[in-house]
C-alpha cells in the first residue's frame, strides 16, 4: 500500500502531471485506510524542504492555546471523560485540516487550475477545520464543502452542501464567496451560518458579526443584491422563490457548533431530522399524527436516549429501539 501512495504522489509531482493526477493525489486525504500512509508521506515531504512555506504557521503555540481551551472547559464540564475525548478529536481535526490545508496550497504554486479540496462531516459529528488564510469553518453533521484559497478570479471560494459556519479573515482585496445551490454568499470578514440541505426546503443564512451581501448565482437571479446586518436571517424558499429577511436571536442557529441545539416551537418532524443528524441514528414516527406536536428544550452534551427521555417528559410520546433504529409512538402504545 505504501508503494501505491508513493506512486500516485509522483505522478501529481511530475513535470507532466494532469489535473486528474492530481485529483487522484487529494482523493488519498479521505480514504481511512491509506490515513498513516498519507501523513507519512506528507511529512516527509515537508522535512525535506530548505524552507517552511510563507503562510505555514507556528504550530506549537497554536496546538498550546487549543488545549490550553480544552482543560478550560474540561474544568468546567462534568462528564470529563466523555468530553476531553471529544475535544481531543476538535483539536485532531483541526490541526490535521490546518496542515493538509497548507499542503494543498503549496501545490497550487504549479497547478494550471484552481485546487479545490474537499471535506465531509459525516452523521453524528461536527467537524472543524482552519484554511490556510486563517479562516475557520464548522461543518455540521451531514455536510460538505469544497474550497480553494485561490479560486476563480483569485477569490476564495466554497461550494457547500448542508451547514456550515464561517468566521472569515478579512482581506477585502480578496472576497471569499460561499456558493449555495440558489445563490451567492459575498464575504470581506465576518461570522456567519449558512444551511443549505438538498432535503429541506428553505436556505438560510444567518448573520452574526460584520456583514455579507447575497448574490445571484448561475442557477438564481435576484432583481439586486442584498445586504445583511448582524442580527438579520435570510431565508430563501425553493419552491416559491420568495427571498424574505428578519431579525432573530442568532445563537438558535449557530449554538450546535458548540455542540448544543436549541429548539424553540419546533414540531416533531423536523426535530427527528436533527437527531438523526447529530447522533447518526435512524428515527422511525410510527404516529403521523403526533408529527405536528412542539417541542422547546436544548441538547448539550445528553446521548441520545437522555434526550428522548426528556422529550417523553415535555410530549406524550413513547420510544423504543429496534435493532438498529429508533420507534417513537404515542404513549398509548
């Protein structure tokens, strides 16, 4: 196996190389059984150069204040355990995106088309990853992005599918624009969340700090664009196509990148869809009619079935586990 990464790295290295060489070379990052092979690779490379890359940061104190955070908040968290391993794979994740985010740029140098890399938060987890400009980005369980430091016009680009939240360096000769499926996210640096799920029918972005401007896109035109303030929530509906902006309580919709959801009013239905995201579980409502009961609580650090406990306290439901899914049935049943 060792030979055949070292293969398809020369090939991307070659004088000669094709996009698709180097495509095969980046596909390597998300195959769990070539990880220690990868990485291996990777610093090796790294050790050889005569000088670090210019933007390649001092990885020591940034690994120092991540975990000088985490046994902040590991003080203050009850289920130690549980949580420090939780952190400990936040603090992974980011410096593995970091480092592979330095080395894809470092590619760019002699690509003759943009480089875009991609990352997947799969069911039951939330992912975070720092780009090379200094940006961060939490995605949210279920979803992907594809960017580039060095897109089209030279702006940096995302293409996103699901949820993600965005705390955006600031370069204003540089726009970083997220791509949803509608429209078009203009960004100089800012904080924000955008929701863009193939299943569900609206997009929603919701601005926490600076401002952004939604744009037409290939797929959607607006009569002009629109500005948005801190405080304000842009929600497109697919089918209408009526674009609508109100003012909300922004931490409703950006508190699951600390690991808690707040549900306010929320029927039974789009509560399951949550679930099944952030635990990576399969519900089943056996009731139809219980689907437009409401449900107002927050999810912490609770596992799954305490959260159904208390849920079953707030609504008149029962649940059960069958193999491997999860029934919710009146409490007549």
């Amino acid at each position: 196996m060792k030979k055949q990464v070292q293969h398809i790295f020369d090939k991307a290295y070659s004088q000669n190389n094709s996009l698709s060489d180097r495509q095969e070379m980046l596909s390597l990052f998300h195959q769990p059984e070539k990880e220690f092979e990868v990485k291996e690779k990777l610093l090796e490379d790294l050790s050889t150069q005569n000088a670090k890359p210019p933007s390649l940061p001092d990885f020591k104190n940034l690994f120092n204040k991540l975990w000088a955070k985490i046994e902040k908040e590991q003080k203050q968290n009850k289920t130690k355990v549980r949580f420090l391993y939780h952190a400990v794979k936040i603090a992974a994740a980011i410096l593995v995106g970091l480092f592979i985010g330095i080395y894809v740029t470092s590619l760019q140098e002699t690509a003759d088309a943009p480089v875009y890399y991609a990352a997947h938060s799969p069911k039951g987890s939330v992912s975070e990853m720092i780009l090379p400009d200094g940006s961060v980005i939490f995605l949210n369980a279920d979803s992907r992005i594809r960017y580039s430091v060095e897109g089209k016009e030279g702006n940096r680009e995302v293409f996103l599918e699901g949820e993600a939240w965005f705390d955006v360096e600031k370069n204003k000769n540089k726009p970083f624009i997220v791509h949803t499926p509608y429209y078009d996210v203009n960004v100089t640096g800012t904080q924000f969340n955008v929701k863009t799920y193939k299943t569900e029918n609206e997009i929603i972005t919701t601005l926490e700090e600076g401002q952004i401007i939604i744009q037409s896109s290939e797929n959607f035109k607006l009569a002009q664009d629109v500005i948005v303030r801190p405080g304000e929530q842009v929600v497109l509906n697919k089918d209408s196509k009526i674009l609508t902006i109100k003012e909300v309580n922004t931490s409703w919709y950006t508190s699951w990148k600390d690991n808690k959801l707040i549900f306010v009013n929320m029927n039974l239905k789009d509560l399951v869809v949550l679930l099944e995201r952030k635990y990576g579980v399969d519900i089943e409502i056996k009731n139809k009619e219980i689907l437009d009961l409401h449900f107002d609580g927050t999810i912490k650090n609770e596992s799954i079935i305490e959260f159904l406990e208390i849920v079953k306290k707030a609504l008149p439901i029962n649940y059960k586990i069958v193999g491997q899914k999860i029934e919710i049935t009146d409490n007549k049943n």
